[in-house]
C-alpha cells in the first residue's frame, strides 16, 4: 500500500509539475495561444474614442459653399447659397462630398468654396478657399472638387476605409456642420447595412449604410468615420417627419464613392450598367391574382429597344390589366434571380445592376411562357436619361 501510495504521489508531482512548466511557457509567450475574436469587439476593444477621432479627423472635414444665380430648393436657401460638408482625400487637394450640395434642382454652382476648421474649432475668421467641380454623378449623389493646396492651410486627408466590411453595431461618427453650425460631431452605430438609397435622380444606391448618429441638412456630403478613425461612407440624407434628425441617417458606402472619384479623375463623367427594363415587384398575391406562376421577382413590362436585355431576348409585357385601380402591364417575362441570388423587387434588381459594371455579364434567373430558363446577358452603358 505504501509503495502505490508512493507512486500516485510521483504522478501527481509530475502532472502538476508539468501544468506549472506549461503555464510558465504560455505566460512568457513561448507557447502560443489561439484566440478568437470577432471584428467588432477588435473595433470596440481597439478602437478610437469620439474625442480622439475628432482630435485626428476633425482637420480633413471641410464646409461646401455653393453659390447660385438662381435660388430654389433643396440645400440653398432663398439667397442662392447652399451649405454641406466634404473632406479630404489626397495631399493634392482633392475633396468628396455630394452631388446635391453643389446643384440646386439640376442647376450646377456658379462658384463652390471651401472652408477649413480653425486650431480654435470655429469657422469665424477661418481658410476659405475656391474649389473648382472636377465632376459630379447624381446616381450615386458624390461629387469630387479640387482645390490648390498652396491657398490652404496644411492638408489632413481622411484615411478611406472598407465598406464591405461595415457591420451592424459598430461604433461611427458623424462630422460636418448640420444647420451650419460648423464642425460638428454626432456619434452612434450602424444601425444597419445594404439599404437601398435613392439617388437625387431616382436611381438606386445600393449598399447604403443606415447609422443613429444624428444627420442633419449640412451634414450632407461629410463623412461617416469607423471607431478606427477610417471613413467608411458619404453622409447624404435622413427619414424624418419632423425635419430633423430622428436616428436614420445614410450615408453612401466608400466604396461607391471611390468608384466615382476615380471615374470622375479620369474623364470628368461616371458610366453606369445598364440592363434595359423597367418591371413591377411580384409578390405571391399579386402572381396570384394576375395568374404569373412565381412567388416573387420582378414583372417585366417594357424592355427597352436595343438595349442589353433586347439582345438576349427578355420581353416585355402586351395585356393591360387594371388591378385594385393600378394598371399593369401583364404577358411579360419574370426576372426572379440575377447570378443565382433572387430578386425581391424592382429595388432589388435596380441595386443589383448598379453593383456591376458596362461590359459585366451577368446570369439572369427568367420564367418565360411557363418555363425557367437561365440567360445571359452583357450590360452596357447607361444611356443618358434611362
């Protein structure tokens, strides 16, 4: 008995002893330990506070002042002026903010400055300096300036994040100057991703970030900043009944906007897919009751001569039907799955093509005359206008 009590107390040490020497060894490091951690607690754990975002970006953000000869709607007020926001991209002046700001319904600017945050946070005495419109795209609502460097005090460009790597919760604030109290910050979360926006001339912006920091009328064109001080969208309009900010505010992905940018460098003009339908959200009621045998997608009423989905032999609808008082065009194809992921809507699809590019092909899900069938098509460029 001794002698098995003998051994059990050998084991013992050992094991403890061993326990010991590997607790030693992961303390020091010499071990390695996996761990695991999701995007958002490195964000959270990692990141930036408001104040210190502000102390890094505030110098990048700029006020937008658009100057028109004829005053209406929109951002000018009854003086002909208008008032957004921008920031910095390069150290050679190239400024982002939003088509809107700088058009007053379609009407371009006669003159756009800018002007910079003073060391003492105000805009009274501050830089102001002439920006020149190197382009503006209206679908997407960015628009690009370009000022001379040496008229500005020292350039802070914002560091450009990832978009597509945006997820709900995460911490983001807002800078711009909301009623024209300048250089404001607002802070909050992403509330929510991948909402369709609609651009100032009726197209979709896919892939709009949704965020609780308050936005404002003057926030427009000001970006909204990760808690890694990166900027990850163009804050450009709010839901509101009131007027003001109510906790949904959107801003077009970085993404999007650095698409146009480039675009807009390169030939002043931003070209965008175009497919060549125009179609009626199907839900499973309305299939029912116009006697379509699918359960969702789009309805195809007209297909536009020429265009990309002429080519691949998408047709449009013949029978007008009054339904609940709404016309409907009805005998057309159904488009219910682009590249294999369905289509809800006519949002939906509007989104999906404006992800792609002129000369993309893409694989249309189509019910025609009963049967599905698989067609592809090549997109083209938007015709003005469409």
């Amino acid at each position: 008995m001794a002698r098995s009590w003998s051994r059990f107390g050998f084991l013992l040490a050992g094991i403890v002893l061993t326990v010991l020497v590997l607790v030693i060894l992961i303390a020091v490091g010499v071990l390695p330990v996996k761990t695991e951690r999701t995007t958002v607690a490195d964000r959270a754990n990692g990141g930036l506070t408001a104040l210190q975002i502000f102390q890094k970006d505030a110098a990048g953000v700029v006020e937008v002042r658009a100057r028109f000869s004829t005053a209406g709607n929109g951002t000018s007020s009854s003086s002909g002026q208008g008032l957004g926001s921008g920031f910095l991209v390069s150290n050679d002046g190239y400024i982002i903010t939003n088509a809107h700001v700088i058009t007053n319904d379609g009407l371009a600017a006669d003159s756009v400055a800018v002007v910079f945050r003073n060391e003492n946070g105000s805009s009274a005495g501050s830089t102001r300096v002439p920006a020149d419109v190197v382009g503006g795209d209206e679908s997407t609502d960015v628009a690009l300036l370009k000022i001379d460097p040496s008229k500005a005090p020292a350039l802070h460009p914002l560091t450009l994040g990832d978009s597509a790597g945006v997820l709900v919760g995460e911490p983001v604030v807002a800078i711009g100057n909301p009623l024209g109290l300048s250089f404001s910050l607002t802070s909050g979360i992403v509330s929510a991703t991948n909402r369709n926006l609609q651009a100032p001339d009726g197209s979709v912006i896919p892939d709009g970030i949704q965020t609780d920091a308050a936005i404002n009328s003057g926030n427009s064109g000001g970006p909204l900043i990760d808690s890694s001080g990166k900027v990850i969208g163009v804050n450009t309009q709010i839901i509101t009944q009131s007027g003001g900010s109510q906790g949904l505010g959107f801003a077009v992905p970085i993404a999007t906007a650095v698409d146009v940018m480039d675009q807009l460098k390169t030939s002043g003009t931003v070209a965008h897919a175009y497919l060549g339908v125009s179609g009626q959200t199907l839900s499973a009621d309305l299939a029912e009751a116009l006697g379509v045998s699918a359960d969702q997608g789009v309805l195809v009423m007209t297909v536009s001569a020429g265009s990309p989905a002429a080519q691949a032999g998408i047709t449009g609808g013949h029978q007008h039907v009054m339904l609940q008082g709404q016309p409907f065009l009805t005998g057309g194809d159904v488009i219910e799955a682009i590249d294999g992921k369905a289509v809800i809507s006519s949002q939906d699809l509007a989104a999906a093509i404006a992800r792609h590019k002129p000369g993309d092909t893409i694989t249309l899900t189509v019910l025609s005359g009963g049967q599905t069938q698989q067609v592809k098509v090549t997109l083209a460029v938007r015709p003005t206008g469409a």
